[in-house]
C-alpha cells in the first residue's frame, strides 16, 4: 500500500497562550530611594542627564534641540575651544582602604600660556562631589570647566572621588590636603602675601597667613566644612585662613538642619554658598537664618532655575560661569558690599567674557 500523505496544518491566527503568573511575579518592586543627600539614584535621573558608561559606543552626528543647555561636556565638540581637559592620577593613604582617584583642571592665561598665574602664592582649590554622584556628574563638570576657565588670575582646582561615607570623605580631604602640600601647589606651609594693600586680595587682611581653598557639591559641601575645621584644630598655633566653597549645601536633613557645622566655624573662614533657586535641600531663607547667626564671613550666589543637583534649563552655561564667578571670589575680586550675586541664563558677565 502506499504510504499515508501527512496532512498539512494551516498558522494558526489564535493568540499565543498566556504566561502562567504566580503572586511574586504580581507584587510590584518598590521604587529605588534617592540619596538624601545629593542627586537622586541613576534610575531615576532623565535619560538625556545620565552619564554614557559604554566607552565603544559611536558618537552620534544627530544634534539635539537642546543641545546648547545638555547636561554633558563634549570636549572634541565643546563651543568653549579654551577648556582643557583634566589630568587624571591616583593619592594612596593609608587612612582609607582604596586610592584616591582624583582629578586636576589646570587654567591656562588669557595669553594662551600654561603658566599659573595666581592672585597670591602658588594654591590649589580642593573640591569633592556629592554623595550619589562621580567626578564625571555634570554639575562637578561644569564648576571644574569654569573655574579653570583661561583667566588673567588662575588657581588650579583638584577634585576627589569619595565614597558614601561621610567620614571617609573628610579623610579625603585631609590626604588630598597633605597631597598637594607636598608638590607645592598650595597655600599650606607657604607665606602668604597681603594682597589686599595692592588691591588683589582676598579681603581677610591677613598679610602673613596661611590659606587653605576647600570645597564640594552636597554631602562634598559638609564634609569639606568638618575637614576645614579639624584642620584649625590641629594647627591652632599656625595662623591660618580658609576659604570654603560650598554648592547645594544640604542644610536641610531627614530630621533636623545641618547648621551647627556652620555656626561653629570661626571668623577668619570665608564661605561662598552657590545654591539653586530651586534647591529644596537648602531653601534660600534658612540658609540666611544660618548666615546671620555665623561668626565666619559668608557670601551667597543664587543660580536662578536650578534645583539641587543644579540641574535645569542652561545648566551647562550657569554651571560654567558660577565657576568662573567661584574663582574671582577665591581670588579677592569681590568687595564686602557684594555679598548676594544672582546668577541667571542670558545675563552677560561683568567682564564680558
């Protein structure tokens, strides 16, 4: 007999059977928590703010919309031809378990030269980021851009990558201080000169004092004012000064205000706070409640439309310039009448520049 012919099926439209779901697969997952003290967690940041992490992948030709205020520094594609891009190293300490990665942003003149010129001896502003942050967030970017900006009177600025750890990053300061104390770069262990009698200054009137250039972003804010004084603490026989610059200063905690670390800082600190108008962390009027019940001399710059993690429209332009506006504070450029700035998109600096 002939074989039997198998009968062909037709596809079948029917929709494909559901998946069987139990009730784990059902429970929803809570949503990830962001750092209370700095910028939220990466899930919950907007795609166009976050970091690209894949080192092959092709640059894109297409040009966004937005691309005049993104949040990221493209230095081959950069509008600014005069920012440099950072030299990365390493700081072992034995205090900490892993090296310090650190980065430094060295400012070239507006002759185009490499030398450093500074408004006193050779100094070096230290600088940290916030808690749920790196050295490549956009708001460290931007402030480092802009201070090291070509300018007539330069200082280098050396930002850290810390941990989570508040205490850890307070240890990072103090080898980042001891680090650049021993190149030479800094005011520690230098004389300083009395700058304020030829008009260049910082203002402090100290002719012979010792200055030490502290700062950060967030959690990098505070731990930059606990460093700042055990520093005083241990050196209480050498006259020394510090400058602090201290942006999104979370004064505002889970259950209390973080001022008592201000309070106590001594007269000769000088603190610059650059804080978003949208900062809920550090709301413009309990940070001038704190202000006025501080011993150290304090001056505030507001960057109009940003929020705590200075994010916002023209948060690239404002980043860059409060740096640049950092450095002619740090530099003895601003008078004690100028003790509230306000930073906004469109305005054109002082200097033109």
């Amino acid at each position: 007999m002939p074989p039997k012919r198998r009968k062909v099926t037709e596809p079948s439209d029917a929709p494909p059977s559901k998946k069987h779901r139990t009730r784990s697969s059902t429970k929803s997952r809570p949503p990830v928590q962001s750092s209370p003290d700095d910028e939220p967690a990466i899930s919950n940041i907007p795609k166009s703010h976050r970091e690209k992490s894949n080192p092959k992948a092709k640059p894109s030709n297409a040009k966004s919309k937005d691309s005049k205020d993104s949040a990221f520094v493209d230095r081959k594609a950069s509008p600014n031809p005069t920012s440099n891009s950072p030299t990365s190293f390493s700081i072992n300490t034995p205090d900490l378990k892993k090296p310090i990665q650190c980065q430094t942003y060295t400012p070239q003149n507006t002759a185009g030269s490499s030398k450093t010129k500074t408004a006193s001896s050779n100094e070096t502003l230290i600088y940290t980021h916030g808690a749920g942050g790196t050295l490549s967030a956009p708001a460290v970017v931007h402030f480092c851009t802009g201070f090291s900006s070509p300018s007539a009177s330069s200082i280098p600025i050396l930002a850290f990558q810390g941990s989570m750890n508040l205490a850890a990053r307070v240890k990072g300061f103090h080898a980042c201080i001891d680090h650049v104390s021993s190149q030479g770069q800094d005011g520690v262990g230098k004389e300083k000169k009395n700058k304020k009698e030829n008009g260049n200054g910082n203002g402090n009137g100290d002719g012979n004092a010792k200055r030490l250039l502290l700062g950060g972003r967030s959690m990098g804010a505070r731990a930059a004012v606990i460093a700042a004084t055990e520093a005083l603490q241990s050196n209480k026989q050498e006259e020394q000064n510090i400058d602090l610059v201290l942006a999104s200063y979370p004064l505002r905690g889970p259950k209390s205000l973080r001022d008592e670390i201000l309070i106590a800082l001594p007269e000769n600190v000088r603190v610059l706070f650059m804080i978003g108008s949208k900062d809920s962390m550090c709301p413009l009027d309990l940070l001038n409640e704190v202000r006025e019940k501080m011993e150290a001399q304090t001056w505030l710059v507001t960057v109009e439309g940003l929020d705590h993690g200075m994010r916002g429209k023209g948060e690239r332009e404002l980043g860059e310039w409060s740096g640049r506006v950092a450095l002619e504070w740090v530099v003895g450029e601003w008078g004690d009448s100028e003790k509230g700035r306000v930073l906004r998109l469109g305005e054109r600096e002082v200097d033109g520049t």
